[in-house]
C-alpha cells in the first residue's frame, strides 16, 4: 500500500469516508494517526498523544503488543479464517474453554460472534428461543433499565436509552421494550429497596410475556457513564429468579478487569444465564464477541421446534481473532491486572478531586481504570477535541461527560498527562 500525503489523505477522508456518529462530510476535525505503541497513538503530523481511551474500552495492554503481534502471525501461518459450520479449530476450541473457566461457573456454552452488538442480538434470540422451546412463546419482550447501551443494530437499539438512542427517528422499526428507571443510588452509596421498585413492578405486571432482562452490571457506559450500586444487580437476580424471567447481563464494557472485578457482575456475586462479552477480549487487537449461555438455556435446544439455535454468522470464531483472544487472555493472567486497576482508580480519583471545584464540573466519579468528569452543559467537540490535542493525549467526550478508561499498563506519568488535560480543558469552560 502507497502512502498518501497527509492532506490529500484528509481531503479524500472528508469526499468518501463516513465516520461514527458523523455527518457526511464530517463537520468535526479528524486526525490522521500513523501507528500506535504501548498506550501512545502517533499521528501523521508527528504528535504523540496519550490514549486516554483505550480505543474504545478495548487495547487494555497497549499498542502493538509483541505477544498478540506474535499470536496473529502465527495462527496466519496456518491459517487465518475458515468457516465454522461443520468444523472446528484449536483458537475457538480453547479460547471457549478459558472463557468458561474465566466467567461465573453456570455459564458453559460459548456462541462466538463478530461485535458486541451481535453477541447481544444473539442473547436476545437465545433467549426467545429458549422460551419457545420451553411452550412459552408468548415471552418474546424484554425489560431493561433506562441509560444503558447495547450496540447499534436494531433488536440492540430497542434495548438501549430511549432517549439517548433517539427512539423516535425509529419508531415504526422498533418493538417497543420495556424501561425501568435507571438505578439512582451510587457505587459506593448506602442501598435502599426502592431503587428496585419500577424493575420489581415491571416484572410483576408483564412477566407473562418477558423473555428476559438485560443490563450492563454495575458500570452504564455510553448510555450515560453511570456507576451504580451492586445490590441492584443482586436483587434483579432475585426478581428474574422469582417472575421466570431469563437474566442476560451485558458485560462487553465491563468484562476482562475494567472495573477491579475481572466481570462487573463478581461485585454482586451473582451469575447471569446469558453474558455477552467483547471489546477487551482481543485486547484491542481486532473484532471478537461472545455469547456464554448455562446448560439450562443450552439443553433445551434439541428438543425445540427448530432443534437448533437459529444464527451462525459467515466469520463466526475466527481463528485469528481466538488465537489473538487467547493470547490476550493469557497476558491478563500473567501480571496483577487487579494491583494495576487499583493503582490507577486511585492515580484518577486523586489527580481528579480538583475539577470538582470547577464551574463547569457537576459531578467527578470513578471505577477502577473508569473516570468521568460529569459537566453542567454539553461540550462542543469540535472546540475541545483539537484542545486535548495540543494537551498531548487523546480522549473523546460526549455530550456532557469527559471521560477517560485507559489501558491497564499505563504508568504514572502518562495518566498525569490524562488528568492534567482534563482540569486544563475543563477549568476554560
Ligand atoms: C460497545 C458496546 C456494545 C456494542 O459493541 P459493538 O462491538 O460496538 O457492536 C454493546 N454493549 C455495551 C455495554 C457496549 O459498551
């Protein structure tokens, strides 16, 4: 592949490329990056940045890690996709067996997917299904928690913040679900029943006809970067228990150590029967999800109405992105991850106590490796993101929340760096 000069580079960037969450052409700055090392981004201009966002809540080790490096090349070696009707290979089988082994014991049965998005459209459909081959049909809805996000196609979209996910522009295109009002006290707060009480209504009133519920454990991530009390997860796991209703717990943010808990849903102790996982499962390196589901969901298949589950996409199970996976997981095992997501939690909550003086600032608070700077009023990207630019690291707020998860083997220095930046773009707003 040639290289293109870098303004010939954005001028066919803006004439052809549409960006997420963009306009066409994007009326916001976009910045060429070159190459990526460890937790910096080099842009074409030269600048290196510190990621403050770990693309997206999945490069938790960092750039251009010689072991995932490694683990692709070897697996290309052999071969880099096959398709997965009818065969099977060693990345999928073993990267299945350590995600069953990494997750709450109940969760036996792995569906491999391509995106986070998918693997939830997949726990939807298990789930549905699962009600089918039990003589129950008629639970086909499903009931979640306003503020959340599930991914962008459309039975996910159904699920996410109405008001966020602009369910109106989709009206006639989506079912309508089922939203209780999202949990009020915090992470660290003092619980109280009635944060459950619109969840335990919903599931008294309309538990006939719901499949399941699903929700992010814990930590609400694009839907609105809200931290929660776990109790509320433990008593959704009652209440699913008591209504027969199917609980799905949307861990793809949260998973593999982001939150000081290896899966969100461990500071509540509890298990889900289906959990979908992705972003930090390749370690950043490339797309992979997953659906675990229990033996209870899984053996009802056979004797179902179809006798199979109904889905299999064309890349299901990649070998290279399950060798990358297993590789990643491997990495996570060889170092105290949990010591390093404790030691950043602590880093962001000291270095970021002083913005709660600033005028723009509602609300500071973090999880683990999880910071946001909650502001009064929406901030215009356009202005802000060239500021964290020339602050030296990259992040990328949304609305109102500035907002950083960097990778786990950040030092020091660099998250200063992060921290730094946040007071100093916020304090001139
Ligand atoms: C990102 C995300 C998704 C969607 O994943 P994609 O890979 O973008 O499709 C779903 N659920 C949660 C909680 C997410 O953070």
């Amino acid at each position: 592949m040639k290289t293109l000069p870098t303004a010939e580079l954005l001028t066919l960037d803006r004439r052809h490329v549409w960006h997420p969450y963009a306009a066409m052409p994007h009326t916001g700055p976009v910045f060429p990056v070159r190459s990526a090392q460890g937790v910096y981004l080099e842009l074409e201009t030269g600048e290196r940045l510190v990621d403050g966002m770990s693309s997206w809540w999945t490069c938790i080790h960092g750039y251009n890690h010689p072991r995932l490096n490694q683990a692709a090349q070897e697996q290309m070696g052999k071969m880099s996709h096959v398709m997965f009707g009818g065969l099977t290979h060693q990345p999928a089988v073993q990267l299945a067996q350590r995600l069953v082994q990494l997750s709450p014991e109940p969760l036996q049965h792995v569906f491999f997917c391509d995106s986070g998005s998918v693997a939830v459209e997949v726990a939807l459909k298990m789930a549905i299904q699962y009600w089918h081959n039990r003589g129950q049909p008629q639970k086909q809805h499903f009931l979640t928690i306003r503020h959340g996000y599930h991914g962008d196609t459309f039975a996910a979209m159904a699920v996410c913040d109405p008001v966020n996910g602009m369910h109106h522009l989709f009206r006639n295109s989506l079912v309508e679900q089922y939203f209780a009002e999202a949990p009020q006290i915090p992470f660290e707060g003092v619980w109280q029943e009635a944060d459950i009480a619109s969840f335990a209504a919903i599931l008294e009133a309309h538990h006939g006809d719901i499949a399941a519920a699903i929700f992010e454990p814990v930590v609400q991530g694009a839907g609105g970067m809200r931290f929660y009390h776990p109790t509320y997860v433990r008593r959704a796991r009652e209440l699913c228990d008591r209504f027969g209703v199917l609980l799905i717990l949307d861990e793809i943010a949260t998973g593999f150590g982001r939150t000081g808990q290896r899966f969100a849903c461990e500071y509540a102790g509890i298990s889900p029967d289906l959990m979908c996982v992705g972003k930090a499962l390749t370690g950043g390196f490339m797309s992979l999800a997953a659906t675990l589901a229990t033996s209870e969901i899984s053996q009802t298949f056979a004797q179902g109405e179809a006798g199979v589950f109904m889905h299999g996409p064309t890349f299901m199970a990649n070998p290279l992105a399950c060798a990358v996976a297993l590789e990643n997981l491997a990495i996570l095992d060889s170092y105290d991850w949990a010591g390093q997501v404790n030691r950043i939690e602590a880093q962001l909550k000291q270095e970021l106590a002083p913005c709660r003086h600033l005028p723009a600032v509602k609300e500071v608070r973090v999880l683990g490796a999880i910071a946001v700077v909650e502001l009064h009023q929406p901030v215009d990207m356009n202005t802000v993101q060239p500021q964290f630019v020339e602050q030296g690291v990259w992040l990328r707020p949304f609305g109102r929340l500035v907002y950083t998860m960097p990778p786990y083997i950040i030092e020091s220095e660099p998250l200063s760096r992060i921290t730094k930046a946040i007071f100093a773009v916020v304090s001139r707003l």
